[in-house]
C-alpha cells in the first residue's frame, strides 16, 4: 500500500470511527426544559487539557468532583487549575454582586468555541449549570469508564437558567421494600441529574419501621423485618407462626448522618416521614400498648396479605388494628421521643408525619375512644384524628420543626401553619392554599409513579394507570388563587409492587422527567412534542448510565367497546405522533408485513389473542404486546 493509498485509508478509517459517534449538535435535548436557551454559531470541542478555575469553597467540591469525573476519567482530559481567568478553558464564578433573576439556584451557562463558562450566585446554581453542560455532551459522558475514539464536541450556547419552584420533589418508599444505603445513594444521584432538590423519605409503614430510634430499640429488632413473599402484594397469604421473619433491614443514625450528608452535598434535602396514625402496624406490632386493641390479636408486620377493606371508599374497614390510639396518652409520650431523636437527625424543616388512609373502626368500639369524644367535645373520629393531628403537631413544632401531612389532615382542622401534601388529586391542595395553608403538590392524578405506565397486558399489574404524557401536564399551580402558598411540587414512588432497585428505575424513568419539567421549567416554556423528542435522547444516555427506564410511551393505548350480537371493536392509538401498529389475531407475532391499523377493527369471533406492535420508519419500538381477548371483554365490563 502506497503513501496516499494509506492516507486515505486512514482518513476514511477516522471518518468512520467518528460517524459512529457522531452527535446531531442541532439536537439540544437539556430536561428540565431551560428557562431561556439560543443556540449560537460553531461549537466547543473538549482539548486534551481543560483548565479549570473555581471558587476556592468547599460547598463547590463536589460539582468539581463531578467535572473531574466525567471529563477527565470519562472524556479523557487532563484537568488542571488556575487563578487567572483568562487562561480558564472552562470557569465556575460565583457572583459578587447578587442576580436577582438567577436567586439561589439559577445558572447561566455559556459555551463559546474557545471556553466555558458557569455564573450563579449561589454553589447550587453552578451545580445545576454543570447538569445541563454535562447534558449537551454526546450520551457516552454518562458512563463511568474511559471512552475513546469520540470526538468531545458541544454546540455553543447561551443558556439562563433557574426553577419555577423551590420544592422539586421525589418520594421513595423505602418502608413497603426496604432499599440499601447505597441504592438511596443512586437514587439521590440519578434525581439531581434533572435538578430535583429534595428527598423524602417514607420510613414507616404497616410493613417495616426503617430508622433507629435509640428510646425504642423493638421498633427496629421487630418492626423492620417480615416474612418474605413474591407475586402481587395485598394478595399473598397471612404469615405462619413458622415462617422465618428475616426479609426487611433499617438505617442506623449513623446511616441517615451519611445519607443526609451525602445529599447535602448534591443540593438536596432529605424530609423524613415518620406516618401515624394509620400505617402503623409494624409500630404496634412492636409495642402493642400504643395500639388501642393491646393484647386482643397477636399480629405480624404486613408481609402483603391483605389488612383492609376498601370496598366503601375512604376511610377504609381494617382487618386488623394497625393504628395508634388518639385516647392513649402513652402515644404521645411515644411520639415526644421519636420525633426528638427525628429532629435532632434530620436538619430539614419539615417533618412529615403521614396522617392518610387512618381506619376508624377499632377507635369506634374503644370505650376510652368514647371517653375521649366526651372530654373534648368532639362529635366524630374525623374530629378525633383532628385531635390527634394537633397534638402531633404541638410536639413537632417544640422539636424546632415544622409540621407536613397528607391532606386528611385538612378534616381535622389544623392550625395555619401546618403544611399540606395534596395526594388525592389537587382539591385538596387548593383547599389548603385558600385557607392560608403551604401546600406541596403531589397529585396522585399526574404524580404517582407506582400507577402502570401502559397497558395492563404488558406492564406489572397495579390498580391505576398513568401515563408519561399526563405525569407532563403536571402543574402545581394551576387553579390556586394565590400562588404564594404552593411550595412545589413532588413525585411519589411507593413500592408495595416494587421488590427492588431496577424495576424502581423503570418506574421513576420517563415519568420523573416530566415531573422535573413540571416543577422547573417555566409553564410557557413546557412543550410536549420538544419533550417526548428529549425523552427519546435520554432513554440514550440512560442506556449509557445503565439506568432502566419504561419504553411505554412506544406502546399503543387499547379502548375497547361493545356492539351489537356481543361484538367487541378495538381502537388502538399512540401516546407520540409517527407510529404505525401492526397486529394479528392468528397467535403470529406481527411486523412491518402484517396489516397496519387504519380504523378501529372487531375482534373476530373465535381469536384468542390481539398481538399489537409499534413501528416507526420500519424499525421496531414498542414492545410486543399480547392481550387475550378474554381480557378485552372484561375491560367492557368494567366500563
């Protein structure tokens, strides 16, 4: 081979390389959506060697920590350090003279060809400004190994930058399944990726008591751990004497101090959940006097047999007493020492203390219940729990703290400054707001992450259904009179079905983006058709980061409807535009050469089975979905 035979060999070979990692720089794909965003001429591409300046602060360690990471020991560049800003290849500066747009955790990022550059007042805006640099960077930045043969290249840009609200929020259960420290800890890096700022951690429930309390050391030997079971929770079998009761774990202090630290130093604060009365059977199972059926029934933690009757609505019948009893003075005394040890942990200043789904039906047959109502005039449990809920709060707020509660507590008539997490829908939320109250929006209607995602053929079997385009109309102000009082907004994950850390991912993954949007971006700036195209370039990175996600926005949306001489039509659409579905009746698997839905189909007279698949430009996206048509006529029934 010849000199130019070489060269050209060499230049193709490159070009090649690079073409397979090529990144489209017209494509900016930052979630949450920035508050202002142009895109400029020519683009940054990463020099072997990066000089860094940055404010000599502690609080800014870890941002540079993050740099250090994903550009030097991924991207591969030397990073050193200056004082002087003019030999700065890329720059964090905290302001001297306050921005008052930017407040406490805005950002402006610029990148011109020669450098880049991150202002904030504050160290979490520069945080936040490195989330979304890292953002435009090609998805393999998201790894955590030594990546070659990419050219480094990111489009100039002039971003301004900072949240819609202050609360932007995600809940994890980690009381239904309990989930290791260092799996919190991922949890906490994969939310600050999309500029989430606050954790809140349900530690209690029917089904694990999950921090130590050093007064009461039977909350964790007992309460934290269960017989183990598998399959749909709330249907298993009620636990045997037998059974070994090893399945659960808990957090020391020292743990939470470690938890609490490490997210502080990624701008998030951890709130607590300490929830009472109801779902508090594994607190009475460990001391039964708190109850107000001691020594009736011996009961186990909840290992996911079923323990209440729903079929009347709310508050449900329980089958078993798993609440704290208003009328037993020794409840309080209980809590003085719980939420002591609680506030002396945690530095946020909320502490939530549950008050949701509390069953009535064992306070109703208490004869010291009665005694109670008589004592404080009180005319029904709804009044009883409004008793108690004062009385919690009355402790919380000697502890230095204030108090959050889900919106039930609103039926008890709290004082002004009470909080409240509005879960069923926003009524309540609005309610709160118009009385004066600081409310956090955490609708189950646009919120709930535990729902199904898609179809019920394909996805794990819960009892409601949310999808990623209804998570993105997710507002918290909408319909308040005085936006004042709404503090943000969350997004909850409960984990009854949820066994472990992977399939948690798939849940939180989109709908948690759109969360994020939903609490930062501004109202005018939220767009569904730019973000299902980010989500789509996220699922990349994710892919990168070995994040598991949901690919249900691909899947179709089956209605189903009867007709005439017991007929059954099916109509399929898509949740994003450009999908084409295929299907089939015969039990094949359908594909680009099976007939394409055009117009709602009747199933024939003897399928057993619609398979449904989705493809876009003869690629394959969603996933291949079986359901029987045994399933499609309960549907109607249902309806």
């Amino acid at each position: 081979m010849n000199y130019r035979s070489l060269t050209t060999f060499l230049n193709l070979f490159i070009f090649a390389t690079y073409s397979v990692c090529a990144q489209d720089l017209s494509r900016i794909s930052i979630i949450p959506e920035p508050v202002q965003l142009v895109r400029n001429e020519g683009s940054f591409v990463l020099p072997e060697e990066v000089v860094l300046k940055a404010p000599a602060s502690t609080e800014v360690n870890q941002t540079i920590i993050l740099l250090r990471k994903k550009i030097g020991e991924v991207a591969g560049s030397r990073i050193t350090t200056t004082n002087r800003e003019e030999q700065a290849t890329l720059r964090l500066i905290l302001n001297t003279i306050q921005d008052t747009l930017l407040k406490n955790e805005g950002y402006q990022l610029v990148v011109t060809p020669r450098n880049i550059s991150i202002r904030a007042n504050r160290p979490a805006g520069l945080f936040y400004g490195v989330q979304s640099l890292l953002q435009l960077f090609p998805k393999e930045i998201e790894g955590d190994k030594l990546v070659r043969n990419i050219r480094w290249q990111i489009p100039c840009v002039s971003v301004t930058d900072y949240p819609r609200f202050g609360w932007r929020g995600l809940m994890f259960d980690v009381s239904r399944h309990f989930f290791t420290k260092e799996e919190v800890k991922r949890y906490i890096d994969n939310m600050v990726k999309f500029k989430y700022n606050l954790l809140h951690l349900h530690l209690t429930d029917d089904e694990g008591w999950r921090i130590q309390i050093k007064s009461f050391p039977k909350l964790t030997e007992v309460g934290a751990w269960r017989v183990n079971k598998v399959g749909y929770f709330g249907t298993f079998s009620a636990p045997t004497a037998n059974e070994p009761k090893d399945y659960g774990g808990f957090y020391t202090q020292e743990d939470i101090r470690e938890l609490i630290q490490y997210a502080a130093e990624r701008y998030v604060n951890i709130m607590p959940e300490i929830d009472v009365p109801g779902h508090s059977l594994a607190t009475v199972v460990s001391y039964p006097e708190l109850s107000c059926t001691p020594g009736v029934e011996k009961y186990s933690v909840r290992s996911g047999e079923a323990i209440m009757d729903w079929s009347r609505g709310a508050p449900p019948i329980a089958l078993v007493d798993n609440t704290l009893c208003p009328a037993n003075e020794k409840v309080y005394e209980f809590l003085d020492k719980v939420i002591s040890e609680v506030a002396a942990l945690f530095p946020f200043e909320y502490i939530h203390m549950g008050g949701d789904e509390a069953p009535h039906n064992f306070w109703e047959k208490t004869p010291e219940i009665k005694q109670l109502m008589q004592q404080q005039g009180l005319k029904t449990m709804q009044e009883v729990q409004g008793y108690f809920t004062k009385r919690v709060e009355a402790i919380v707020q000697s502890k230095g703290k204030k108090f959050i509660g889900w919106d039930e507590i609103l039926d008890g008539g709290p004082s002004k400054s009470t909080a409240v997490m509005s879960w069923r829908g926003v009524e309540g939320g609005i309610k709160a707001a118009n009385a004066g109250h600081e409310v956090v929006m955490s609708p189950s209607t646009y919120a709930y992450l535990d729902y199904m995602q898609g179809d019920v053929s394909i996805e794990p079997r819960v009892y409601a259904s949310l999808r990623l385009n209804k998570a993105y109309q997710f507002d918290p102000a909408a319909d308040i009179s005085d936006p004042r009082f709404i503090k943000g907004g969350q997004a909850n994950l409960w984990t009854e079905q949820i066994y472990n850390t992977r399939h948690a991912e798939y849940m939180l993954w989109p709908r948690a983006l759109a969360i994020a949007e939903s609490v930062w971006t501004p109202l005018n700036k939220k767009n569904w058709t730019n973000f299902y195209t980010k989500v789509e370039e996220q699922f990349k990175r994710f892919e990168v980061a070995e994040i598991k996600y949901a690919p249900s926005m691909y899947d179709p949306i089956i209605s189903v409807s009867g007709g005439a001489n017991n007929s059954i039509t099916v109509e399929l659409t898509t949740e994003i535009p450009g999908l084409d579905i295929y299907y089939s009746f015969d039990n094949s698997f359908p594909d680009t050469f099976y007939p394409r839905y055009k117009a709602p189909i009747s199933i024939p007279k003897d399928a057993a089975n619609l398979k449904i698949v989705t493809y876009r430009d003869k690629k394959q996206v969603g996933r291949m979905i079986t359901a029987s048509v045994a399933d499609l006529k309960a549907r109607i029934r249902k309806r």
